[in-house]
C-alpha cells in the first residue's frame, strides 16, 4: 500500500473514533428534518390560525358570514385603535358609508390579519357590485371584459417544489461540504502539532506530498459523507413532512441528471474544501486556532449559497461560472429547475473547482514542507 | 510506499566509520543563528552524549541529522548516506525519541506502532514480526490494545520508543527522553539505551542532565550557543573536576 493509502486508512480510523465528527455528521443528518419538520408545523399553524378583530359601529349585513368564513373573528370593542395595539390583531370602525383599519405593521399575526381582512372586502364588494350591476338589468361578467383561462404546462406544485430545492439543496450542499468535514480537517493537521505527533510523522521515509493525499482524501471523504447524509435526509423529509396550505407532501422532484451533477459537484467542493481547510490548519498551533481561522470560509461560503435566494432569475454569462462556490450553486440551481444540464457551465464550474482544488492543494503542501511548520512548534 | 534499503551506500561512509558524522554545520532560524559550524562524529555500539543548555542548539543539531531540517551550511552523513541528497534513505536508518510524548490517543498502543511501522515500508510478513518483538521487547504487552488516550506517561513513553525502534535502524536518537518522565519510567529508557549500545547502534542521547550523561555516556559532545566546547570521551572532558557538572560550568563559564 501507498504511503497516502496509509495515512488515508489510519485518519478514518481516527476520525471515525472522533465523537467530534460523529456528532457534526449526525447532526447534519437530523438537522435539516428539524429544521422542515419546524417550519411545517408553523406554516401549518399560520395557516389554520384564527385572527382576532375588533370592531365598533355597525357591521354591514352578510359580512360577518365573510369574516368567520375567512378566519377572523370579530370582536366587539370600545376603542378598536387602542385594541389593535394589543389586545386584538386588527381594530375596525364602521361608519355608515366607510370602513376604518388600524393595525400594527411591527406584529406578523396584525400583518396576516390584514391580508386576511383585504380579501374579506374584495370578496364583500364583488359580491355588493354583481348584486348592484343585476339589479340594474346589467350582466355582471361585464367586469370581466378578457376572462382568462391558466394552462399550466407543469404542475405549478411540482414548480414551487424545485424552486424551494433550488436555493435549500445547493445551499445544504455547499456548507456540509465545508463544516462536514472542518473538524476532521483540523484534527488531522493541527492536531497532530497539538499532539506532538507531527514530528514523529515527518520523520518517517513517507513523502510529504503522500503524507497531505491521505490526509485531504480521508477528509473529503468524511465531508462528501456528511453533505450526502444531509441531503438524503431533507430529500427523504420532504416527501414525509406536510406543509400548511400545500395541500399534502411536498413534491420533490430531483431528476437523476440533476441527481449525478449534485453528487459530482459535492465531490469536487468536498476536494477543495479539504485542501483548503488542510492548508489552514496546517497554519495553525492548535485546534482552536485552526477554528480562528477556518471561521471567514464561513461567510466565503455561504454568500453565494445564498444568491439563488436574493436574486432567484438570476441568469450570468459563462464567465460567472468561473467564480468558484457560486458556479457549483447555478449549475445546481439550473440543474434542479429545469431538470437537464448545461454541459458548456458544467464543464466551466469543474474545471473551475478543478483548478482551485489544485492550487489549494499546491499551498497546503508549501506549507506542510516548510521549515517553520516544525520550528513554530 | 515500500522500498527496498540499498545494501550498500550511496557514499562512503563517514571519516573513520562514524555511523554519524557532522562536519561545520550551521543554520540559522528567524534571526537567530543557531548553529555556528558544529562538528563530530558517532560511532556505532556507543551512547554519544549531546550536551549544552537549553538553547544551545542540541535539537536543531538532532533535526538537521534526521533530515527534518536542511544546513545553510556543512554537512550530515548517517552511514555514508548525505542528508541533502538521501534524505529517505536516512529517515530508514534513523529513529528518534523526542521529550514530547506524542502520540495519537485514539489509536491502541499496538496501531500507533504499526502505523509509523508501515510508514517506514515495512511488509506485511516482517511489519507484524517487528511490532510483536518490539511490544515484547518493552514489555508492553498489557497495554498493546488500549487506546494511547487511556495510557500513562511511562507507557506513552514505550509507544513514542517503539514506533521509533520499530523498524530497527542502526542509528538511533534521544532527545531529552526523560524530561517528562517519573524516576521509573527514566530508568527503562537509561537501560533501553544502554540495551542499544549492547546490540551495536550508536545511540546519541541528548540532553542537559548531565549526571545522565555521565553514567551513560561513552564519548561527549558540549555544545553551546552553537558552537562546540568540548568534545571527546566523558572521562577526558571530565578531567581535573570532579564531575560532569563542575567541567560544563567551567567550560560554558557559568559563575
């Protein structure tokens, strides 16, 4: 066996025995469920959520009917802009020609109430004009002068699915790949000069640049594994956890062109992660200041993880595909969308996050071969 | 990566056979020059004693011999192999017990072994025969199978020798082995040393505990603020003193 197959066997072994890594992998698995399981039983609990509001005057006939069918209920009060600060979600006063809102835009339950509240009048005055406009001998779809009919040519369901995957899964991909594996990565570089083993390991006849294969193979391989276990685990939530309003299990359709470009990019980002993480501790006293260190990759990250979310159109030239982290997200994103692969952005982002491999690669092994790595010690 | 030891050397050895032999070496760290033209010779089947204060440049001198540093200047031969030029081929013939007791906690005594075992391109057939023997040898045979994590200083202390001597090499170095050590654990390694003698390696202890150097040294070296004091058998650089410590604070002019 190879002096890198050996370090790779016996830095598995360990990191297999680290309840550190154990424990991020584990959670990483069981993290993004949580995460689902949490906003399902909110949007579900919104969505079946009875509002409160309060009204003084006289109610016009029929719409409490409207109100109650809607989920508000009304409340009578004596002041309802004094109400509506607290005591009820929206206040209203009915006068004899108008209606008077008052509501607390700071409160998410006055917000929802509100857009509840719109949808009683607009409802409450389409039915007063049909009313008004028949008994006047007019037909009322003269307010619908270009009726329009909706051909979906997708299930609009399905449609929202992907959108939800495209920003949750590039972005769940992207940061296991780096926090996966950034404890297993320090342990095996800044560890070892935190041990006092790192002497002992480059005095052996093993070359250096074997020596930093093993090390960065083994932690790719335990970053792929956390990154995959997270998303197995949300793809197999989703089809499970039921969303308020959906209707039913969120649609998951992930195609299996989309499925090998997510594996092959998760490799290639684990691969450069690792050199760079590897690099950074090898930097490093200790483990903690390897922490230090790794902590701005955080942010490097997770900003372009997050640009699908911010600008969801967004549709770069070739060029952007360069830029590294942010290529792996839109071939991603593009791949879950539209369910087939732009080979031209494809083969950009890999040479891309090849390069960056390579040349994180290059500069943790100028660091792991210099002098002061063992005089700093 | 596994590869066959040459069976005859590159070079010739050193002058008069030294199985170590440092000629006018020098290096620099940082600012500080470290070493500032150092030369002796080790012989095989004798302790060659490194001594000097802390700083004088003992562990450099060991880390140029063992490859893990370059000289600016002058030159290392370990058997007649030149450390610029066959670095590997020295790492081979060397091991080295440092005073920091390092080792990987969770690992057993026994995979720590055969790790730096392996590293040193042992096979299969002979990796096991030399890890069996030397867990035998050091008596570590009730702890071979416990994580390092769970072991003592002492019985870290073995693992850190074993994985040193694992792969037999003809040269072996010790530096300030015992500085971490209880009175026990101290004694095994002085007699592990005196054992390697016997079995004709040279052994090159470093240190600044100069009563051990006088009980187990046959020839010494003084260094200090990198350059040579004293050099030649205990005995001689002993001389008119009446110990070891009496020579080195005349030498190194201490009040």
């Amino acid at each position: 066996m190879s002096s890198a197959g050996i370090v790779f066997r016996k830095e598995i072994r360990e990191i297999l025995r680290d309840r550190r890594t154990l424990i991020a992998i584990g959670l990483a698995a069981l993290a993004t469920p949580i995460v689902l399981f949490v906003i399902s039983q909110v949007s579900t609990k919104t969505a079946s959520a009875t509002y409160t509001a309060g009204y003084s005057g006289s109610l016009p006939a029929g719409l409490d009917v409207l109100f109650n069918a809607t989920g508000l209920k009304l409340v009578p009060v004596d002041d309802p802009a004094t109400a509506a600060k607290h005591q009820v979600d929206i206040g209203l006063v009915f006068t004899g020609s108008r209606v008077d809102e008052y509501y607390d835009p700071t409160r998410q339950s006055a917000q929802l109430a509100d857009v509840r509240f719109q949808t009683v009048l607009s409802k409450y005055d389409g039915a007063k004009i049909a009313a008004s406009l028949q008994q006047h001998g007019v037909d009322p779809s003269v307010l619908d002068p270009l009726p329009v009919s909706v051909h979906p040519l997708s299930s609009p369901t399905v449609a929202a699915g992907n959108s939800f995957l495209s920003f949750f899964l590039p972005y769940i991909l992207i940061t296991m790949c780096l926090t996966g594996g950034l404890s297993a990565a320090l342990d095996t570089s800044a560890g070892e000069r935190e041990r006092k083993t790192l002497e002992s390991l480059l005095l052996t006849p093993a070359p250096r640049n074997q020596i930093l294969v093993g090390k960065i193979v083994a932690v790719t391989v335990i970053s792929l594994a956390a990154a995959l276990a997270a998303i197995a685990s949300m793809l197999i939530a989703l089809t499970q956890i039921r969303f308020g309003g959906a209707g039913g299990a969120f649609p998951v359709q992930l195609s299996a062109d989309a499925g090998v470009v997510m594996v092959w990019l998760a490799i290639l980002l684990a691969a450069s992660f690792s050199s760079v993480t590897v690099a950074l501790g090898t930097l490093a006293r200790n483990f903690r200041q390897g922490q230090a260190y790794a902590t701005p990759l955080y942010f490097i990250t997770i900003f372009p993880a997050s640009i699908v979310l911010f600008i969801p159109d967004f549709n770069p030239n070739l060029a952007y595909y360069l830029i590294p982290i942010l290529n792996a997200v839109l071939v991603l994103r593009d791949a879950i969308v539209h369910g087939a692969v732009n080979w031209g952005a494809l083969s950009v982002t890999s040479i891309s996050l090849v390069v960056t491999g390579a040349l994180s690669f290059y500069a943790a092994l100028k660091l792991f071969t210099r002098e002061a790595l063992l005089v700093r010690s | 990566m596994t590869q066959t030891i040459p069976t005859k050397p590159v070079v010739s050895w050193g002058p008069l056979g030294a199985a170590v032999a440092v000629d006018h070496l020098e290096k620099q760290l940082g600012s500080n020059k470290v070493l500032r033209g150092i030369s002796f010779q080790a012989h095989s089947g004798e302790i060659f004693g490194l001594l000097g204060p802390n700083g004088a440049g003992k562990t450099t001198t060991l880390r140029l011999i063992c490859t893990l540093l370059a000289p600016d200047a002058g030159a290392v031969e370990v058997l007649g192999f030149d450390t610029r030029t066959a670095a590997q081929e020295v790492r081979r013939r060397v091991g080295v017990v440092t005073a920091e007791i390092g080792v990987y906690p969770r690992l057993t005594a026994r995979e720590n072994i055969t790790y730096f075992a392996e590293l040193t391109g042992l096979l299969d057939g002979q990796l096991s025969k030399n890890v069996d023997a030397v867990i035998d040898r050091l008596d570590m045979g009730s702890f071979a199978t416990q994580r390092a994590e769970s072991l003592s200083s002492g019985q870290k202390q073995k693992v850190a020798i074993a994985r040193a001597i694992v792969h037999d090499p003809p040269v072996l170095m010790f530096d300030e082995p015992t500085s971490n050590l209880d009175v026990l654990a101290s004694r095994e390694v002085r007699e592990f040393m005196i054992e390697s003698r016997a079995r004709g390696k040279c052994v090159i202890f470093s240190t600044h505990v100069l009563h051990d150097a006088e009980r187990l040294c046959d020839r010494i070296t003084i260094i200090h603020e990198g350059r040579v004091v004293a050099s030649g058998a205990t005995t001689d650089v002993r001389g008119k003193f009446l110990d070891l410590e009496d020579s080195f604070l005349s030498l190194v002019d201490a009040p």
